[in-house]
C-alpha cells in the first residue's frame, strides 16, 4: 500500500513538472509567472534526483557503504575530517557556487527565456551534477586525488598536463572576466565602490581578531563582520550624497581594473588569515543570506515574466554578445548546468570529508542541482524586468549608439519599448548616475533582485539600498573568487618556476611570493584591462572565453570518468558520462571554430583584427587612435590564439583517451585501476560524525 | 508539549552544531577530536597556531569556484 503511494506521489510530481514545463515552453499569451518556472524546476530536480542520481549510484557506480572512505583512514582533524553529510553539503555547495550560475543565466537571457531554463536544468541533471558526482566518488576511491592526479594515473602523463595547463588556463581566464563583471558594476557608481572599498578594512579588522583576540571564533567575527556590512551599504548613500566624497569614489573602468589588480596583489602575497580568509567567511554568508532571501523573494512577489520565450537575437545578432544560440548559449549558462571546475572541487576539499560512499549522490549530485536553481532564479530576475530595460543596461554603446534617446530609439526598433525616460527615472530611483550601457549582468540582476527585494519588503523607498546590498553581495563574492584564484594561481606558477629554478618555488620564500603574484595577477589583469578598453564591451569576447575554457576543463573531467568506468568494466553504462563528454566537445569545438575563424568581426576574433586593420590600411583610423588600433589587434590575435591553444588541448587528451580506450577495449593491455584498496569501515551504519556526538 | 520542546532543543542543538561546523568555528575542536592529534613536536597546536596552518592549507589549492 505504502509502495502504492510512493508511486502515485512520484508521479504526480512527474505530471507536475511536465505541465509546468510545458507551459514555459508553449505558452505564447499573457507574460508568465515566475512560479511556473520554480515548479518546472523543483519537480524535475526532484525526478532527476530520485531517478537518475539512484542509477548512477547504484548501478554505474555500485556505492558501498561497507568501504571505509579517506576520512575514516586518515582522520587527522586537518585535512581529513569526517563530517556531517548535511554540513559537508553546505560545505560543497559553498565552494561550488560562484559568480558564474548568476552572471551566466543573465547574459544568456538575451535569446529569450526559454533557451537558457532549458539547458540549466536538463544540462545540470544530465551532465553537471553527473560529472560532479561521478568525479567526487572517483577521488574517494584514490584517497582524494586531486584530478589532474587522476587524469596522470588514469589516462596518461600527457593527460594530467593538459589538466594542469587547463586549471592554469581556466583560472587566469575566470579571474580577467569576473573582474570585468565587477568593474562594471562599480563604474561610476560612487556608493557602489564605497561599500565595497570599505569591505577591505572590516576584513582586516575581522582578520586581526580572529588571529590574536579569540583565534579561529568565526562565527562570533562574521556576526560582527556582516553586521558592519550591512551598515556600510546604507552608509553608501551618504557618501554618494556628499559632492567632495562622491567624487572619491567615481572612478573609470581602467583606475577600478587598477585597484582590482592591486586588491588580487595584496591578497595573494598577504598573510591569508589578514585578508583573504576574512573576506570569505563574511562572503560566505552573505551568499548564503542573499540566495535564500531570493529565493524566499520569488516565491512571495511570484513576478511576471516579462521576456519573450525567444528574442530575435537567437539569429546571432545579439547586443550582449555575438553568437547563435548553439553553441554559445551552451557556453554562456556555464556553470550554472556544467562546470569543469567543480571537478576541482569535487577532488579537492570534499572526498577528504565524507563518511560514507553514499553520500557522494546527495553531495555531489545535489548540491549541483541547488547550483542549478541559482541559475534559474537569476534567469527569472532578469527576465522579470522589461526587455527593453534588459537591453539597455547589458548593450555597450558601439552596438546602440551611447545612451540617451537615440539609444532608447535603437532598442524599441529591435522591439522592445523603451523611453529614455524611463532610464532616467530608474537609475534615479536605485541611487545611480547611469544604468545605460553596464554589460556584465551584475547591474541587470542587481535591478532585478532589488525589484524582487523591495516588492518584499520596503517598497520603492527602499529600491536604492536593496540595488546597492545586490550589487554589494555579486562584487562581495566574485573578488572573493579573484583572490583565493590569484593565491592558488601564485601556488601553480610557483610550482611551474620552481622545476627551473629551486627558490622560486618556496612558497615561504618572500621574493618569490612576490614575483609569483606579480606574474598571475599580470597574467589575468592582461585580459581585464583588455576587456574594459574593448569597444565591444570586453564581455562579448572574454566571456565565450572563459565559457569554453570552463567547458574544456568539464570534458576532461568527463574523459578521466568515462577512462575509470571503463577500466571498471561498467562498459554496459559509460553513455552515462561518454555522451555529456561528447556534447561538450562538440560545443566547445564549435565555438572555439567560430570565436576564431567566423567571418562576422563581431564573433570571430580574426575578422575582428582583419576589419580593424583594413579600417587603418584605409586611413580610416584617426592618427592619435592608431596605436590603440594596434594594441586591439594585436588582443584579438591573442583571443584567437589562446582559444586555439584550449581547443589544441582538449583534441590532444581526447586522442590520449582513445588511444587508452581501444587497447582496453581491445584487450591489448590489461587495465590498470589506481583505486585505494579495500578496508570495510568500522562505524556503525547511523554514524553521523564527530561533532554531531557520536564519537 | 514536552515532546515537542524536546524535539525543538535537539534540532537547535544539532542545527547549531552543524551552522558551527559549516563555517569552520568547530574545526579546533574536530582538530583536537581526532585521532592524529599530537603534531610532529609531540604537542597539538595551540588555537591560534592550529587556525593559521588551517588557513594556510586551505588557501593553497582551489576552494571557491566560479
């Protein structure tokens, strides 16, 4: 009876999501709820959940909870540390969820909604939650191997290089497009800078009582530190508000692309728990306050969708970036449904921490799930808004003509109204000089999460402190992201100077620390600055960058998995992983072929630098703007050679895996698997970790 | 009535042990807890000795993704 109802109650679920699903997908009437796309996602989650994450892990995977995991072996309180499964899910998820599953869904809302909801929960329950799980179990197994460890072990030596120069890659790309984001977040926008510029000072000031007054009291110190926070963005206003301190703060793209740099400087060669730790814990809650204060948002005001299900811009024309919908909307979403540096995550910390294999489906598979949400909320807070304010805030002005009336014209010709009026009023209204021409997705989710917000609580009086706390919480954990990444990027170049020259590699070695720092912030700080002088906003060319770099990293995740379940002999089931991999090799071979050799300079950095150089050749150019012509010519040969570059890369691993795949499968080696060896565990089966009192 | 109070203290309890967990306040006492304890000199670290070396250790290989 009870199994009868278990059933029923499933496939209501089933039914639920598929309506809800369908109605997203076909209805072409009134403006959509946003409860709609909650629905469709939270049921599917639940279904996938259920359904596909049991299959893998019982079948593909085959858990057992009678092995002993990493943490039980070597419990040494530091590294390896079993924890509880609801705490270390927190814990993942923490690490996992960044900038890119809100910024991401943001720009790729300009093809409508219906494209990027789509990928976002059926990439994330078929691709990225399997490759985090997949990835997670597979560490456990080798007593948390790092993957590029793995990609050494598994595939070949070549392979682990690849995944070494992709992690180098990925990380210096990620860090020049993130700091583009929150330059333009903060361009001009005096309040904005000034609550951000003093999270510096509470960081150090958290950072000092945690290492001498009550040491390692984080709780205590990020209660005081988010409470400092919080008042710092209201004091915002007041600085805005003063003519001598508003011009302080006002700064260009290129002096807040100098201070980000200085900022990523300082907090690698810093003492960590000065700066860098600080930031993060009180990140790590605003993050966490802010998500579920969406969340919680959406479900109240339940806002009308205001974008169409698809624009006009699926045909590549795009003002946000350039590109049709495939593959760039797959490159765009990002991490929102896959991300190749969860599998560094998912190698890292976790598989340190777990108790039971069982729990890599909950962890693994579910906090990508949750990652997901986040995309989709972040897809209906910008979707929520008028499209036509949508586009104004994510065009550079190149693509519609500056701001103003003549912009406002541009915009209600592509079809979506819009006055300049109405520009005005809005940036008046969220305490901003402009919101005209702020590419990125920061300002646009900041607008729609503030709107959200203040429907809650507050109303319109409130807009401009709810505008400013959203754009305080993005900027909070992206530079969060661009420090740790400049210090683990400083650990990977020291590590590379330190095989040609001993001393450099000592990472207690001052010169060294700060030189290598120097070296990684000049490698991402490069791209940044090249960005924010981009007359195409920077946006439409680093962010397919970092897209495919992301992706690249994922399908060499997906090929070290799909190597292991062979050498498993789980042949019967490798589709699990084999055909995400695929997909993404196909898309990302794609958009590397048409970021580098497409014909429409807009999209291909080639044409781009061709156009650029017959406008010179045709004295076009005005002389004073002819070495500034140079330099983005010589940056758009640079984009097409590093994409080449990461493109070369993932063709090089595949050919190594399949070189290793036919002599299993041929039976011309015997595989080996580096798996730990058996020790059944010794916990009882309701053990739930230490600190949760059973010792 | 008491059930319920009972109940409600056990979920506090255990959602405040795990808030302290989540964050890293507990990680001296897991440190302390665990069986490799006494360091190298033969004496485990102090809190504020164990909190840096934490941190240190943490901060040297990707932790926050994108």
């Amino acid at each position: 009876m009870k199994r009868v109802f278990v059933i029923v109650v499933w496939l209501g679920v089933a039914l639920l999501g598929t309506g809800a699903f369908g109605k997203i997908a076909f209805d072409r009437g009134e403006p959509l709820n946003a409860t709609w796309f909650v629905v469709a996602a939270v049921c599917c989650y639940l279904v996938a959940y259920r359904l596909y994450s049991a299959f893998v892990a019982a079948k593909v995977l085959a858990l057992d909870d009678t092995r002993a995991t990493p943490s039980e072996r070597y419990d040494d309180g530091r590294d390896f540390v079993p924890t509880n499964k609801w705490v270390l899910f927190g814990h993942h998820f923490a690490a996992i969820a960044g900038p890119g599953p809100l910024v991401g869904p943001t720009l790729a809302a300009q093809f409508g909604y219906l494209p990027g909801t789509l990928w976002l929960i059926a990439g994330a329950a078929f691709a990225g939650c399997v490759q985090d799980f997949v990835i997670l179990f597979c560490s456990i197994r080798r007593d948390g191997k790092s993957l590029g460890q793995m990609a050494r072990e598994e595939v070949s030596e070549r392979g682990g290089f690849i995944a070494q120069l992709a992690v180098l890659a990925i990380m210096t790309i990620l860090l020049a497009v993130i700091g583009l984001v929150v330059v333009n977040a903060l361009k001009s926008s005096p309040w904005a800078t000034f609550t951000l510029a003093m999270t510096i000072p509470i960081a150090l000031l958290l950072g000092l009582y945690l290492r001498f007054v009550r040491p390692g009291r984080v709780l205590e110190a990020s209660v005081m530190g988010v409470a400092l926070v919080l008042f710092v963005v209201v004091a915002g206003q007041w600085v805005a508000d003063s003519p001598s301190w508003s011009c302080v703060f006002t700064l260009s793209g290129v002096a807040l692309a100098f201070a980000i740099m200085g900022y990523g400087f300082a907090a690698s060669a810093l003492p960590v728990w000065l700066l860098l730790a600080p930031r993060d814990y009180l990140s790590a809650f605003i993050k966490a306050g802010a998500i579920f204060t969406l969340a919680a948002g959406i479900l109240f005001v339940r806002p009308q969708v205001l974008m169409p299900p698809l624009t006009r811009f699926i045909d590549g024309t795009g003002p946000v970036f350039a590109g049709k919908i495939f593959p760039f909307c797959f490159i765009t979403i990002a991490c929102g449904a896959i991300s190749g540096f969860h599998s560094l995550i998912s190698s890292g910390t976790t598989p340190k921490m777990i108790l039971r294999e069982s729990h890599a489906r909950f962890i693994g598979y579910g906090a990508m799930l949750l990652e997901s949400f986040v995309g989709v909320m972040a897809m209906v807070a910008a979707c929520a808004m008028p499209p036509g304010i949508y586009f104004a805030i994510n065009s550079p002005p190149s693509i519609v003509g500056g701001a103003g009336d003549a912009a406002a014209a541009t915009i209600s010709g592509w079809g979506y109204p819009l006055q300049a009026q109405t520009m005005t009023e809005l940036a008046h209204k969220v305490g901003e000089l402009t919101l005209w021409n702020r590419a990125g997705g920061a300002p646009s989710l900041a607008v729609g999460m503030a709107q959200i917000f203040s429907s809650t609580i507050g109303g319109e009086r409130l807009l401009s402190i709810w505008y400013h706390f959203a754009i305080m919480f993005e900027a909070l954990f992206i530079l969060t992201v661009l420090d740790a990444g400049t210090r683990v990027g400083r650990f990977m170049v020291q590590d590379l100077g330190g095989r040609v020259w001993k001393p450099f590699g000592r990472t207690g070695w001052m010169p060294g620390i700060l030189m290598s720092s120097a070296i990684i912030v000049a490698l991402w700080g490069y791209f940044l600055y090249q960005g924010v002088v981009d007359p195409l906003g920077g946006i439409n060319s680093l962010w397919p960058l970092f897209g495919i770099s992301n992706q690249l990293l994922a399908a060499v995740a997906l090929v070290v998995a799909t190597t292991i379940l062979m050498k498993m002999g789980r042949l019967r089931w490798i589709w699990v992983t084999l055909l995400p991999m695929a997909w993404l090799v196909v898309i990302t071979m794609t958009a590397s072929y048409q970021k580098i050799f497409d014909a429409n300079p807009r999209i291909g950095f080639l044409a781009y630098a061709n156009a650029l150089a017959a406008q010179i050749a045709a004295g076009k150019i005005p002389a004073e703007k002819i070495a500034e012509t140079h330099r983005l010519i010589f940056n758009q040969r640079l984009d097409a050679a590093v994409t080449g570059v990461l493109a070369a890369m993932i063709l090089v691993l595949i050919v190594e895996a399949l070189a290793q795949w036919y002599s299993i499968l041929s039976r011309r080696k015997e595989p080996v698997l580096h798996e730990s060896p058996y020790v059944a565990t010794r916990w009882a089966a309701d053990f739930s970790g230490a600190a949760h009192g059973d010792d | 009535m008491r059930n319920a109070a009972k109940t409600t203290s056990r979920f506090l309890r255990r959602f405040w042990r795990g808030l302290r967990e989540w964050c890293g306040d507990a990680a001296y006492e897991s440190y302390l807890r665990s069986k490799d304890t006494p360091s190298g000199s033969g004496r485990p670290l102090t809190p504020a000795e164990f909190y840096v070396e934490q941190l240190n250790r943490r901060y040297s290989r990707p932790n926050r993704c994108c």
